[in-house]
C-alpha cells in the first residue's frame, strides 16, 4: 500500500498471510490488491471478524492472536481508530460526513418515508418530544384509528397513554 510506511506495510501483509493461513487459502503479497479474490480483499479491509469475511470462512472461530491470523482488517482498524478520537486521528483524511441526498439524513428506506400519520412522516414524528406527543395523543389516536389495526387499537386505547414513547418508536 502506497499511503504506509515500510513497517506498517510489513504488519499489515504479514498478518493478512497468517490470516489467509488459518482460514485455509493463500494470499500472494507480489500480486496488486486490485488483482486479489473476495475473499482476500475482505480479509485485508474488513478483518476476519467481519461480516464480509465471515461468509467466505467455514471456521466460525476467529484466531485468538494476530501470530495466528487474528486481523482486525485496515478499514475497520481506521474506523475505529477515528471514531475512538472522535475525528481527530491520522485517518480523519480518509473520512468524510454527507447526507445522503434520498434520505436526508434519516436512514430510512423509501417505503417507510412514506408512511404518514397524522400528516407527520415517521422520522417527523421521531424528533417530536414525548410530552407534546402525549399532549396530542387524542389527536393522533383519532387520526391513526382510521389506518391501524383495531386490535393495535385497542392496545393503545387500553394503556392510557403510556404508550406514546411506544407509538413514536414504532413509526
């Protein structure tokens, strides 16, 4: 890898190949990343505890030790290390913070951004403090009631507003 120095270089490609070891395949240093299988490339970014890694491997224990192939993998050690520093580490460089223009910023598929209750989207609803929500909950129930189950319902009606927090989440 070009951006680390000779040491860090030697680490990283000796712990991958004891890695690659232990779980039963061979990894050719000479050869570009580029040029690497799936399994290799998840191994050398990801690590062997992965969920990348983990479907190539029929091992279901990691190694305990790297001498023995235990590899945290290069993005998710640089992951770590940024969030353990909370963005001021080496690796800030590499990171970068976008909203995702389709979402914005709520992390929820298409389908559930469309859900609506009372007027309000479910990420709406998500930053509305509970006691203005317990507050309308009238308002809302009588809105809901015509798209909800009536078993959900009746829960709802039965828990005589402890359930707002409940509701929010659910949305």
């Amino acid at each position: 890898m070009a951006i680390w120095n000779v040491a860090m270089n030697d680490y990283y490609s000796n712990s991958v190949v004891a890695s690659a070891k232990y779980y039963g395949f061979f990894v050719d240093k000479s050869l570009a990343v580029k040029d690497w299988k799936a399994v290799q490339k998840d191994l050398l970014f990801y690590g062997v505890e992965s969920e990348r890694f983990i479907i190539h491997s029929s091992k279901t224990q990691p190694p305990k030790t790297v001498a023995k192939g235990k590899f945290e993998g290069v993005l998710t050690g640089m992951r770590r290390r940024y969030q353990e520093k909370c963005g001021n580490s080496g690796e800030a460089d590499f990171f970068f913070q976008e909203t995702c223009p389709e979402c914005r910023g709520t992390k929820l598929k298409e389908e559930s951004r469309q859900v609506k209750v009372a007027e309000k989207s479910n990420s709406d609803v998500s930053y509305i403090p509970l006691d203005v929500l317990r507050e309308n909950q009238r308002t809302l129930k009588r809105t809901t009631s015509q798209y909800l189950y009536p078993s959900f319902m009746n829960w709802l009606k039965k828990s005589n507003g402890s359930s707002v927090s409940v509701l929010a989440t659910c949305l």
